[in-house]
C-alpha cells in the first residue's frame, strides 16, 4: 500500500490528468449517445439502445470521480445531462423528417463520429489499465477493468449498425 | 368409454392420469359438423393443427367435397388423439362465405375483383420496375408462421437467391424470434433441446412467460394427467397473471413487467450460492460460467425481491425447487420473449439447465417454445431473417455452399448483414426506400406495435402493397394487390412443431372459388420474373409440394435439421417424426444434446450470437476467442430497467397477451362460431385492489390511453398483479363498420404499444408499457365478456361461466391403454 502511495505522489499529476482527461472524455460519450438517440428519434432501436449505453458512460463518470480522489482530483461525479428541452426540440424534428431518406446519410456520420469518439475513449482507458498495472493500483485497475469492456461493446455496437444500415441508405436512396 | 363433452366450458377435457415414466394414455377427441356422424364421413384426411405451435395430429373429416369435421390421431406421439378447442371448432373457418375466391386490384382507390393474370403482372411488373430503379433493396417480403414449409423454402428462394433482397422476415419476429435467438446465444444454432415426452418424466416443470394452458392447450392437457397420476411434478410459474398455470403451481412468482433478466440472475444466484451446480458437466461441455458467477455477484434475492416485487421467501422457494430437481424441464414462451430484455431472459432459462446439467436426458428439457403452428418451418427455411437450415449470413463457406445448392453465384445472396427483421423493415418503408411489401398469411394493421404509425406506414401512396391472405383482413383493405390463398385442408405440405416434430397435412378439399395455394402463388411470381439459376434454367425448379420437399431435404442435408431421411411416404398413416432423421437417425431424434456435444463449432454453428444489451453481432474472432468447440456458451446478462416506466401520468404497467379461444387476429377463430361466443369482445383486465382504489365495478367501461392511441373496454376483475392492466391482443376491427382502423373507439391492443424491441432477438415488446385508465361508464349489471374459465377469470363469483351450445359438444373415447410415445 505505502508503494502505492509512493507511486501516486511520484506520478500522480500525470496519472491525475489522464483520470481527469477520460472523466472528460466519457462525459462526452454520454453527450454523444444521448444526442444521436434524440437525433434518431424514428429509428427505435438507435433511440433506446444509446440511451441504455448512455448510461454506461455515465457510471463510468461517477467511478472516474470516485478513483480521482486518490489523486488529489475534485471530479464531479454526476454526469452532465443535456437541457431536456433542447432534446426535446430535436425530437420533435426527428419525427418531422422521419418519412424522408436522405437523414439517415446523417446517420451514417453520427455513427462514425461516435465509433472514433469511442475508440479515444477505448485507448484512454487502454492508457490507463497499464498504468494502474505499473503503479500496482488495484483499485484504479479494477475500475479500468469493469469499465473498459463496455467501451469495446459500445464502439462494437456503432460499427454494428454502420453494418446494419449502411448498404439500404448508400444504394437504395 | 366415450363421452360428449363441452369443451368450450371445459377445454382441457377428462382426465387421464398416469405416473412418471409411464405412457401417456390415449384420448380420441372428435367434433363434426351437427348432424354429421362418424359414420356419414366420406373420407378422413390426415393433417395437424395450424391454430398453435403444438402440432396436434389430427383428421380432417370430408364429405361430399366439404370439411365437415376433424378428429385427433391417436397414433401421433404429440397428442395421443387429443385435441384443444381452436381446432375442434376453428375447422370451420375454411368454409366461410366471405373467403377471398378472385383477386383484388386497386383501381381509382377501390379494391376490384380482376383475373389472376392482371393481378400477377401487376405483382411481377411492379417488382421488376423497382429492380431496374432502385434495385433489389427497394423489395421487402413479410411472411407468417402459418404457411408450410415448401412455400417458405420457395419464397427464401426467390427473395434471397432470386430477386436478392435482404428484406425477408416472418410474423414470427412477434412470436418466436427470441426462442431461435436464445437457442443460437447458448447452443450457436436453432434446434430445441427438449421433447414433449418430458413431461412424461419431470419431477419439476418450471413455466416462464408461459400460459400453457391457454396458447397449447393439449400439452398442458399432458401436464395435468401427470398431476392427476402417482407422484405429481411440482409446477413453478413465472406469471403477472393467476393463470390456470398458476392454480396448479407450487410456487406462483408473479414479477413486476419488465424485469425477468432479473428475477432469473436472483434464481441462479441462488443455483450457485447453496452449490446446486454441476461443475463436471460445465467443465466438460461449457465455456462462461467464470463470467457468470462474476455478473451475480450483485443479484440478491432481496434486491431482486425488490425490483421485482415478488416475495423474497417465494424466490428462494422456487430456487430451491429447480435446484432439488433430479428431472427439470423447462418452458419459456412470450411473458419472456415479448417483455423487455427478451432474450436475455430467455437465455438465463438455459443457464440454469446448463449449470444444473439437465439436458439431453428424459425429463430435463428446455422447450423455448414457438407461438405459431409453422413458425419452426419460417426459422428453418429462411423466410424469417435467416438463412435456410440454420446457415450462419456471417459465415462465407456457408453463402458458398447454399450458392452450390440453388446453383447461383454466391455474390447474388446477400450476407453483408443479417437478412432484414421486420421492424426495421417497416421502418425501410417508412422512409420510402423499400417501395413493394409482399405480405402472406398475416395482419400487420393489427398485429404490429403502435398502430396508428402502422396504419400510415402501410397506406403509403408510394408503396405497392401486396396482400396473400383468406379475408379481406385489415392489412388487405390497404392494399394494392389482394391475391386469394388457400389455407390448411386445400394444400398439401409439410410443417414442423415446437418439440422439432414434421407433420404432413394433406389436401382434403378444394379451395374456394379462383383461391390458389401459396406455392402456386409463388411459383408462378418467380416465373413472371423470369429468374434463373447461372446456367439459365428456372431458378424454382418445382411445382408441386412434394418436389419442393425433396428440395429442401437436399439444402438441409448435414444441417442440424436434416430432413433427409424423412419422405411424404414415411409421413403417412403414422406418427410425426422428430428431425434430424437421416441415415443416422432413421426414425428421427427424441433429444438434441445427449452427449453434451453441441452444433457450436465456428465452422458449423449457424450463429455467433450478439450482445445482449446492444445486439451488435458477435465477429468470428471474438467467437473462436471463447473456444466454444462443441460446447454450450453460458452467456450473463445485466439487469436493464424497461424503457417506459408508469408515471403520474400513465399509472399502470399495460401488457397484451392472448386467450385460449382466439387465435391472433380472430381471422379464423372469429369465423367460428363457438370459439367467437366464448370470446366476442375485447376486455381489459385489472386487479381488485386496483379496481377498489379507483372505485370500479366488473363490467364498467374503461378508457385504456398510452401516448400512442386510447382503447375503450369492459372491466374485468382478475387476478392480474396489482399495478398491472391486461389486454388481449386478438381484436382488430375487420368485423366492426370501419374496417380496418377505429371509428371513435379502439379497440386493438396495439393502438397503445410502443415501439420497441429486444436488440438481440429484434421481437417487438408487447408487455411493458406505462398506460393511464379511467372509467367513462358504469356497467349498468353488464359484466366483460371475457371468458371465465381461462387467465380472465373473475375473482366475482356473479359472473355467470363461459358454456358452449349444443353445437360445441365434443366426442373424448379414452382408452386405458396409452398411445404411442
């Protein structure tokens, strides 16, 4: 425990900003996932599932915070939420420009830009996972560890339906 | 012994106990036409029922060219001669005098009778303009679970290798898509485990989500004369409801809507603490229980007592009962796979036979069972979102070797994704990019969630909209095209049932007016097409049932349903017969898995599964990464909280479901008349201590509201879980004066469903939505005409019992001797 301690106070700035770097970043995911559901509104099943997944990233905020403490870092640990008015706004025009094909290429961006986002967040908690190994921080490898596979399965699911969706909106415009 | 029974006032009939390991005794039930004897029949033909997934053998009774009749086949291993209501009385749909008997084309708006050459050329010309505009994307073929088998083969066939759309699923995407996807995420391919005669031997027989009694009403006829025998089976439900499943439970759990993965992880969790695992057969032909263990961690009975609402000594009790069985069977149907996290849910079911080792022997069955009476048949030959035998889209060898099949090139069967589900088809439409919709044999404009957005989806001026049905049913009414099918008794094929048993159904009489059967229907679309195969010969290479059979048998021949041991002729005169049946098995497989080797090899497997929470497919890398070979896959799954949860707004949890005189959209159930007169009307039910808070009496009228539309019912007091309102799903509007959408007041469930679905298994969720009821009318001494003997059966004893007339009077001839196994 005291080399741990040791190590902290060594390389705690880097190890700090990096912790403060991925709070930002998954708080940013969130933003992101919540954003494309509201922007998808018809298609049902991007609507739920980024919010289900949404809420990953937000708990992954909340344990970022927590392991932040260690490291002298005062993150807040409740996830910014989106002015629920402006989400409703863009609901309401999802479901304007439902009946009309060509918003689905928008689609098609919004699942790339969310895929690369989850890729740098993938990375950071790649970054991170070494270096609680190094420094023998188990408990910031553990959050490394719970959180990490759901990044994987969120930037699975983006190239998933990129996949999915993909040949209908390039071919059949 | 015979007897006359009325089976609508008791639908399960007499009793015929019998112990564990014994025969289960015969019973030949027959019901003919009045007046009609046994005797005065002209020919008996031999079929099965089409009105459930059970695959009850039965008779048709013919005489002078008309079906006066039906009668079950004792010789048949599924129901020993026994047969349920819907198919005692549903028989006479066939003859009713509003069949469809010419085609229908829409001219200035109207639907006119026109001849079977303009309405095909219509169908094909349109096809082939959006082929050479938009290309084959813009096609879209939405089938039922209804058809035979060989008109499914054919249509997989001329849409996937054909016409080469991706656009091809079932109805049974409502009713059976998360069986097929459970079974794929625990055993990587479709095939159910299990076998009716485990009831024979079960000590413990655990119901999830599923009303036995009421949706295969014969085989829960099974489980009853167990109860009735020498040392009983208990019964486990899992059920918001008081079924009749329930009344005969050991331990009745009846969750909150919306949170069975949880309910099931607190089961296992309890599996594992007191050690009620068998670690030598999850060493020897598992792979995932590490993950498993990891994942229950937090999964108390408390907290899931919680969350569920269930008493927290129940669910130990029930842990208890499934972790003491030394035979367990198990059932899941549609409590689990139309609710939230279906699949989930579904495959938690398997876990617990995987960790408990109950598979592949006598009694310890998993029966994930399927809704519609060919719904197996949709899975298997590629009309539902698969591909035909089980071949897995992600895997190329296998596109090569189904290419090798219909000899095409492998590049015209599209695998670039998994084939289309429906829900995402209609949403294609919905935007307009798919522009022709086959529908057969089902009623989308009332069976799909959220009607009023189905409605304009379907009514779409850009959409050529083709209709194969019987009726003018909703959906025709919006069509483009209605094209006259023949049903059950007019064709001949071939359809399997939920425990992997084929029937053949013969062809008793002809069919009504210019009607065709559906292959004929397609046979002759594929030729106007004018499709191939790359040496330039016809691409459907046959025209009669029996030759599509053949064909098929040669594209399932190594699969896990082979079919190639099995003939017409082997069909005729006995029992059904379970696949695989090849040189191997010649008589056909009782139980898959009995030596704890599974299809789960990367090279064979039909599925490499998905995510459970997203649905994202699973690559092949990170398959071969769990080194499955061979092995059942354990798959965890987190607790989700459903997506519309009850507010201020909309207090109650809203779920629809069936009733054991109905099936689906009353098409034929409500041509018959004493099935329509033990259910005429649509009810909604709440439970007592709901309806004393809100102070409403049995039969008052309720306004049922969600976001998405409002449906006016009678109340009927139930036994239904407080907070919860049920409504059946069966009432459309093709037999109310506005045909096929509501005049003032819904009535179809679905106008208040929400859209959504489970993103592994893509089935709609028909069983969490947060809806709002009041009161706009006493009852005035009228009660809901919602029958007594079934899950609606009132907790008022004023309610006077649901009887059939004279005319639902129904032969049983027992013997003591049991029929064939």
């Amino acid at each position: 425990m005291k080399l741990v301690q040791t190590l902290r106070t060594l390389h705690g700035n880097k190890v700090g900003g990096a912790i403060e770097e991925l709070h930002r970043s998954e708080n940013d995911l969130a933003g992101a996932l919540l954003d494309l559901s509201d922007q998808q509104k018809v298609d049902h099943e991007i609507f739920h599932v980024a919010r289900d997944i949404a809420a990953w990233s937000q708990e992954h905020v909340r344990r970022l915070a927590e392991v932040g403490r260690d490291y002298d870092l005062d993150l807040d640990p409740e996830p910014e939420d989106e002015a629920a008015l402006l989400a409703r706004v863009k609901q309401k025009g999802a479901e304007l420009t439902g009946r009309f094909h060509e918003p689905t290429l928008l689609l098609l961006a919004d699942l790339r830009h969310l895929h690369r986002m989850a890729a740098g967040v993938s990375l950071d908690w790649e970054v991170l996972a070494q270096t609680a190994q190094a420094m023998k921080d188990t408990e910031l490898l553990t959050v490394a560890q719970d959180c990490h596979p759901q990044t994987l399965r969120q930037m699975r699911w983006a190239n998933a339906k990129v996949k999915e969706t993909a040949a209908q909106i390039m071919v059949t415009g | 012994m015979t007897q006359q029974i009325d089976r609508i006032a008791e639908p399960w009939g007499t009793r015929t106990p019998y112990g564990p390991g014994e025969a289960w005794p015969a019973r030949v039930d027959t019901h003919l036409a009045e007046g009609v004897a046994a005797d005065d029949v002209d020919r008996w033909v031999q079929s099965a029922s089409i009105l459930h997934s059970n695959g009850d053998a039965m008779d048709i009774a013919v005489k002078d060219g008309r079906i006066v009749g039906v009668r079950g086949r004792a010789v048949d291993r599924v129901n020993h001669g026994r047969l349920g209501p819907k198919d005692l009385y549903g028989w006479q749909a066939n003859g009713s005098t509003d069949r469809l008997t010419r085609p229908l084309i829409r001219r200035d708006g109207r639907l006119v009778e026109t001849d079977w050459d303009t309405a095909m050329d219509a169908v094909a010309g349109r096809t082939k303009e959006l082929l050479e505009e938009r290309g084959p994307s813009a096609i879209g073929f939405y089938t039922t679970g209804q058809l035979f088998l060989e008109e499914y083969y054919t249509l997989g066939l001329i849409a996937h290798g054909g016409i080469g759309t991706n656009h091809v699923d079932g109805n049974t995407r409502l009713c059976t898509a998360t069986a097929a996807a459970a079974l794929k995420e625990s055993f990587a391919s479709d095939g159910q485990p299990g076998s009716y005669t485990d009831i024979d031997h079960a000590d413990v027989i655990c119901l999830y989500g599923h009303n036995m009694a009421e949706t295969q009403t014969v085989l829960w006829t099974r489980i009853l004369d167990r109860l009735a025998g020498p040392n009983p089976p208990a019964i486990v439900c899992v059920d918001p409801r008081e079924t009749p499943v329930a009344d005969h439970a050991t331990v009745h759990l009846a969750p909150r809507p919306g949170t069975n993965v949880m309910l099931m992880n607190a089961i296992l969790r309890e599996l594992l603490e007191h050690d009620r695992v068998d670690h030598q057969y999850i060493e020897a032909h598992a792979v995932g229980f590490a993950e498993l263990e990891k994942m229950l961690e937090d999964y108390t009975v408390e907290r899931a007592a919680e969350v569920c609402g269930v008493p927290a000594a129940d669910l130990r009790e029930a842990a208890r009962l499934i972790g003491s069985a030394e035979r367990l069977m198990s059932t899941v149907l549609q409590g689990f796979y139309q609710s939230h996290q279906a699949t989930a849910a579904a495959v938690q079911v398997n876990n617990v036979h995987i960790v408990r080792g109950m598979l592949g022997k006598p009694g310890c069955g998993i029966l994930q069972m399927n809704g519609q009476p060919t719904a197996q048949n949709t899975r298997e030959c590629g009309a539902d979102g698969d591909l035909p035998a089980f071949r897995n889209w992600s895997n190329d060898a296998h596109i090569e070797d189904l290419a090798r099949v219909w000899n095409i090139d492998s590049m015209q069967i599209p695998h670039y994704t998994a084939p289309t589900h429906l829900m995402q088809m209609m949403r294609y439409v919905e935007d307009g990019s798919i522009r022709f919709l086959h529908v057969s044999g089902t009623n989308p404009a009332v069976s799909l969630p959220e009607l009023r957005r189905i409605r304009s989806i379907l009514s779409q001026d850009r959409l050529f909209l083709v209709v194969q049905d019987l009726f003018l049913t909703e959906t025709a009414q919006l069509a483009d095209v209605v094209l006259p099918a023949a049903t059950w008794g007019e064709k001949t094929g071939t359809f399997t049932n939920a425990d992997r048993t084929v029937h053949l159904s013969e062809k008793a009489v002809d069919p009504p007016g210019e009607a065709r059967p559906d292959l004929d229907i397609l046979v002759d679309y594929a030729h106007r097409l004018g499709l191939t195969d790359k040496d330039g010969a016809p691409l459907v290479k046959w025209t009669s049932p029996e030759e599509a059979f053949e064909a098929w048998k040669e594209c399932s021949r190594g699969r896990p349903c082979d079919y190639t041991g099995i003939t017409y002729d082997k069909l005729r005169g006995g029992s059904g017969i379970q696949w695989p049946c090849n040189d191997e098995h010649p008589d056909g497989t009782e139980r898959l898995y009995v030596d704890g080797q599974f299809w789960s090899d990367p090279d064979y497997c039909e599925s490499y599964g998905r995510d459970l929470v997203t649905g994202a497919p699973v690559e092949p890398t990170e398959y071969k990464a769990l080194n499955p070979h061979g092995r059942a896959v354990i798959k965890a799954a987190e607790y989700l909280p459903p997506h519309e949860q009850p507010s201020e707004d909309h207090p109650f949890q809203l779920i629809t479901g069936r009733t054991l005189y109905h099936f689906h959209t009353r098409t034929k159930t409500g041509r018959a008349p004493q099935l329509q007169a033990a259910a005429p009307e649509v009810w909604v039910e709440a439970s007592a201590a709901d309806a004393e808070e809100e102070g409403w009496e049995e039969g008052d009228l309720l306004d049922i509201t969600t976001p998405r539309g409002a449906v006016t019912a009678r109340l009927r007091i139930s036994g239904v879980r407080p907070g919860v309102l049920f409504l059946p799903f069966h009432y459309g509007y093709w037999d109310t004066g506005a045909g096929h959408e509501p005049d003032g007041q819904g009535r179809a469930a679905n106008e208040l469903t929400l859209t959504d679905w489970d993103p592994a298994s893509k089935q709609p969720i028909f069983k969490t939505a947060a809806a709002a009821a009041t009161r706009i009318a006493a009852s005035g001494g009228r009660s809901a005409s919602a029958p007594t003997t079934t899950g609606s059966r009132p907790v008022s004893a004023s309610v006077p019992p649901t009887r059939g007339d004279e005319t639902a009077l129904v032969s049983e001839q027992s013997s003591t001797a049991g029929g064939t196994r």
